[in-house]
C-alpha cells in the first residue's frame, strides 16, 4: 500500500519538522489512518518532498510536537506515527502541485505508485556502495549538500576550478566548502580512509 499524505502548513510546519526529524532520525505523528508498513509521501499543496513509513496508528489526544501552528482542542483522532526514510526539500516534485502531477491524495493505486517511486528516485540512486552504513552515509551528505542556504562559491577551495555547474558543497565541522567533484572525491577518500564514496553529482568529465 502507498498513501500521499496531504498537511495543511498553516496548521502544521511540516517542512521545518521533516528537516528537524531526518536530522534526529525521530519518528513523528500527522492526523491519519495507515496501516503498519504503508509507504507514505508526503506533501503540501505546491507537492511532495518527504518519503516515509507507517510505523503504527493510534486513536488518542494530539500528541506533543513543537510544530504545530494551532491549539489542540483535546478531542481523539487518529494520528500515523511515520518514519522519514528521505526528504529532498529542494526536489522537482516539490514545485509541482499535485495535480499538475497527476497524483490524487489518499491511498494510489500499484502503476500510480511504481510512477511517484520513479520520479522520487529518479537521479538520486546511489549505485555506488555496497552497505547499508554506506548508503545511510551518503544520504545524509546528499541532505546537506542539497539543503544548504548559503550561495556556492566561484572556485573550488583546492584546486580553483571555477566551472560553477560542477561545483559541490562539502560539509565539514566548521561548515561548508565548495568544491568541484574531483577535489569532493578525495577528501572523501582521506576522511573516510580511502573508501570510494564519490562526488555527489550528475555531471562527470
């Protein structure tokens, strides 16, 4: 089963709380009822931007978040409790309003799904690494990378390749540096001791 699930901003800061659980890998609750295991996007009315799993359902009282916009009257609804499996805040699907997608909210049908997991995969697949730590690793460096707000700088800090479409971010303790995907590739060779983990790009020489 595969549900778009639709949340009103105004009532809820989904985008800042996708943000904040990705990065603290907590599970979270939204008005809903979905079965254990459901796969779930999630979106707002300008699109989707965050992919997650059903862990269970509860019928009880809102519960706790800091990013609710609105009071809780008290009242029992049911509320999903969802795990965020990746979130892309900047993803083509996010500027495109569901129906210019084609995409119905609620439970979608098989052939709708496999198209949604096409588009949401599509460019970010990691063919790469060969374990889950890997693949964890990587997901969360493409988060930064694709997360980040401040504008990229004109050459990379290394070598000074100055082509602006091939320059990358690199995270570091201090912050970030730009970088271009060969220079990226090696400080991810020495970090992580000499373990190919790649530039995170779609351009290559």
């Amino acid at each position: 089963m595969c549900h778009v699930l639709v949340v009103d901003e105004a009532s809820f800061s989904i985008r800042k709380a996708v943000v904040h659980y990705y990065e603290t890998k907590e599970p979270f609750y939204l008005p809903g009822d979905l079965t254990e295991g459901e796969e779930v996007f999630l979106a707002t009315k300008e699109g989707i931007f965050a992919f997650a799993e059903a862990l269970f359902t509860e019928y009880t009282t809102r519960p706790e978040d800091p990013f609710w916009r609105i009071e809780s009257d008290g009242s029992e609804a049911s509320y999903v409790c969802l795990d965020l499996i990746s979130v892309d805040l900047r993803h083509p699907l996010l500027g495109r309003p569901l129906e210019q997608l084609g995409m119905p909210s609620g439970s979608i049908d098989g052939k709708t799904r496999m198209k949604l997991l096409e588009s949401w995969q599509f460019g970010y697949f990691e063919a790469d690494v060969q374990t889950l730590d890997q693949a964890k690793q990587r997901r969360t460096e493409r988060f930064n990378e694709r997360n980040h707000l401040e504008p990229v700088a004109r050459q990379c800090a290394f070598c000074n390749e100055a082509r602006q479409s091939l320059l990358e971010w690199h995270v570091t303790p201090d912050g970030y540096q730009t970088v271009c995907p060969t220079c990226h590739r090696w400080l991810h060779q020495q970090m992580h001791q000499a373990v190919d983990t790649a530039a995170a790009t779609e351009e290559h020489d």
